[in-house]
C-alpha cells in the first residue's frame, strides 16, 4: 500500500512539474507578456527555469512586461513550494484538513517526521514562506529606495523577496546583483540561506523553541553545521583565490558569490571574469546545493555530509557511520553516495553533450560551468546560456527539469525498492585501491 502512494506520489510530483511548465509556457508566449517578439523556445526556457527555480535566462527578465514578470514570479513561487506541498497547504488553510492518503503520501518525504506531525509540518511550510518573503520584503526596501522611484522600489523588493527566498536567482535587473547597495546583497543573502535550510529543519527548530522536544534531531544538526562550513570555507577560498590572482573580489562579494552559489543564481560580479580555479570551486559548490525539503537544488548538504562522514569513519577504521553520537543506517550511507555518483555522471555526461553540440562557440570549462548551473538548478552562467542554439535551449532545459526532480524521485525510488532480506549470502571481500 505504501509502495503504491509512493509511485502516485512520483507521477503527481513530476506530472505538475510539467503541467506549471506547459501553463507558464503558453502565457509568457502572449504578446502582452514581452517587449517585442519572444519565441517557443525562449518562453518554454523561461518557464522551466522560473518553475524549477533555476535562474538560467536565454532573454532578459526586465524585457518582459509586468504582466511577464508577474507570470514568471508566480512560476517561481510555485515551483520553490512544490505543488503538492502548496496544495495541502491550501486546504489547511481553508480548515479542511489532510486525507489520510495525502498525509501518508507526504509523510514519505521524509523518515524524520511521524504521520501526526505531517499536518503540522505542512503548515509550516505556507507560514514560514510567507513571513521570511515579508520580512525580506521590508528589508530589501529601504535599499532600493536609495537607488530607485518609491513605485518601483515596492516592485523590484517583492520580486527579489521572493526570487531569493525561492533560490530562484531571476532578477528584472540585467546585472543581477551588481552595482546594487551592500545592505540589498547582504539582505538578499540572507533570504537565501533561509530558503536553503529546509522546512524540516525549521520545523524541528521551532518544535525545540515551543519547548515541544528537547534538542535538535540529527538531521537538522548536520545541516546547519554543513552550511554554516560551506559559507565560511566557500568564501575564504573564493576570496584568497581573488586576492592571489588580483581580481579584487571583496569579502562582501566572496561571502554573497558563496551563498548564491549553492543554488541561487544571483551574482554581484561579473561570473564570467573569475578565474578558472573559482569557477571550479562555484561548480563544487552548486553541486553540493541546499537542504533537503528546501527550495534549492544539488544533491543537498546533509548527503554530502553524510558521504564526508562515512570517508572519515573509514580513516579511522570505525565499522560504522557515526554523527552526534548517532549511528546512522547503512541504507541512509548508500543512498548519499548513490545521489552523489548520480549527479556528477550527470554532470559530466551534460558537459560533454553541450560541447559537443557547440564544439566552436565554448570552452570546456564554460560547458562544464552551464551543466553544473542546470542540474543543480543554480542559475549561475558564464554568458553562454544566452548564445545557445534553440537545439542547446531545450536540452538545458531539460536538464533543469531532470535537476529539479531528479533529488526527490531518486529517493522516492530508492524508498518504493526497500525490501526485507529474507535470505543473506555468505560475506567475500574484493581488492580494492
């Protein structure tokens, strides 16, 4: 019975994905939604990358109409909820409550979460989305009132309010972030490291604050350490690098290209001028990405955690994967390494097709560079995705598509296989190394 909720849950997941993409599609192709003329390929590029909250644009985002722009945000919105999750929610709110077939199917996200507490924890999500967007919102205001009109002050702090908090990384401006004041980069920041943390973590920490259990559970631990390193060591190294090479990258620019790397496609430099070895680091980086249950991508800091764990056990010559003085299952172990290996086949294997499909227009690295953005559902670029062919548009596309749902479908599978071993074969070791 599980088995079956798990596989609707797959076709659900994935079939309103494609549903929000056709929809987003069809309206941004009307002609009240772009300056000038917008073709199939572009509005279908643009929505993928809205609803898979990417980042990635093949045309401007200030080129479209506010009526486009409204389009692309609600896109976004959706997509960084999750339709199911935004579904329920809406019930709760109209006071009809979870079926007990929608609870248990969401229940299945995650083995941290009993099914009465799935109620709860799906009103969180609606709750927290709304109050970090408005508060981001009050504070990305008085920014843009230094630089702009009051009328579209109010605009671009609710667009990027929520752009941020999605890990969308879509700006109405050309440059991104560049040129904007240090207290808008900061604020943006902040609301994307608050989107990448994941309902589940805040779920626990409010549980704790309520004084409804008594400390943090494993998961949430592991996460907010992971991030809190990633942030640190992602922009100690990008801005030593700056400084060795002369690049002039301040610490400012090094702790926001560190957040926004990790699945948030926003930039306050210029992507495209930083050194090879940067660039390197941004793609391990977007690899890596956000939480699990978060609206960012990659294949989640706690997986990469778990691996890095696991690695260390193994130099000490402990049997098992150990974290906060809990020991964590084998399954759980192979799982991470199993997204993990996943990923950077994927990675590869997309830099190579790219290549191959502009072998005169890009380098190696560049490829690289785009098929990490898009499998991660960063949005980061060098400048290559504006000069794709249409051919090229729709394949990273669908990359962000396959990056978008690849984390939660994997898992889904991996859940919907777990069987009780009825018949165990005698231990043989291998040479390795």
């Amino acid at each position: 019975m599980v088995i079956g909720f798990v596989k609707k849950g797959q076709s659900l997941f994935i079939l309103s994905f494609l549903a929000l993409i056709f929809c987003g599609t069809v309206f941004l192709k009307l002609p009240w939604s772009y300056h000038g003329a917008l073709s199939w390929v572009d509005a279908y590029f643009m929505a993928t990358s809205a609803v898979c909250v990417t980042g990635l644009s093949t045309v401007p985002v200030g080129d479209f109409t506010i009526f486009g722009q409204v389009v692309i945000l609600m896109l976004i919105q959706l997509g960084g909820i999750g339709i199911m999750t935004l579904s329920a929610s809406i019930l709760l709110l109209l006071g009809r409550g979870l079926s007990f077939s929608n609870t248990l199917l969401i229940s299945n996200l995650s083995d941290n979460f009993s099914l009465r507490g799935t109620e709860g924890l799906t009103r969180t999500v609606i709750q927290y989305v709304l109050v970090s967007e408005g508060i981001g919102f009050l504070f990305l205001l008085p920014g843009f009132l230094a630089s702009y009109p009051w009328e579209e002050a109010v605009w671009y702090s609710f667009f990027h309010a929520i752009s941020a908090f999605c890990n969308a990384g879509l700006s109405p401006f050309p440059e991104s972030m560049i040129g904007q004041t240090r207290w808008t980069q900061m604020t943006v920041a902040a609301l994307i490291v608050l989107g990448g943390l994941g309902v589940y973590v805040i779920y626990d920490l409010l549980m704790v604050f309520r004084r409804k259990q008594y400390r943090l559970r494993v998961h949430s631990r592991v996460v907010l350490v992971t991030t809190l390193i990633l942030i640190v060591a992602g922009s100690g190294l990008l801005w030593l690098n700056g400084w060795a090479r002369g690049t002039g990258l301040s610490w400012y620019d090094a702790i926001f290209q560190s957040v926004a790397a990790r699945t948030a496609g926003f930039n306050s430099v210029d992507i495209g001028e930083l050194p090879a070895e940067s660039l390197t680091l941004i793609i391990i980086l977007m690899l890596i990405g956000a939480a699990p249950g978060s609206t960012g991508g990659g294949m989640k800091v706690s997986t990469v955690a778990l691996a890095v764990a696991s690695i260390v056990g193994t130099f000490k010559g402990t049997p098992e994967v150990q974290m906060f003085r809990r020991t964590i299952p084998i399954s759980n172990v192979l799982r991470a390494y199993t997204i993990m290996v996943t990923f950077i086949l994927l990675t590869c294997a997309g830099a190579v097709f790219l290549h191959m499909l502009t072998p005169d227009r890009f380098a190696m690295m560049e490829c690289f560079f785009e098929s990490a953005s898009a499998i991660s559902t960063t949005g980061l670029s060098t400048g290559a995705t504006s000069s794709l062919t249409s051919f090229g548009k729709i394949y990273l596309a669908c990359y962000m598509f396959v990056g978008r749902i690849g984390p939660f479908t994997i898992m889904l599978f991996l859940l919907s296989r777990e069987k009780k071993r009825r018949l165990r074969y005698p231990e043989e070791r291998i040479i390795i190394g």
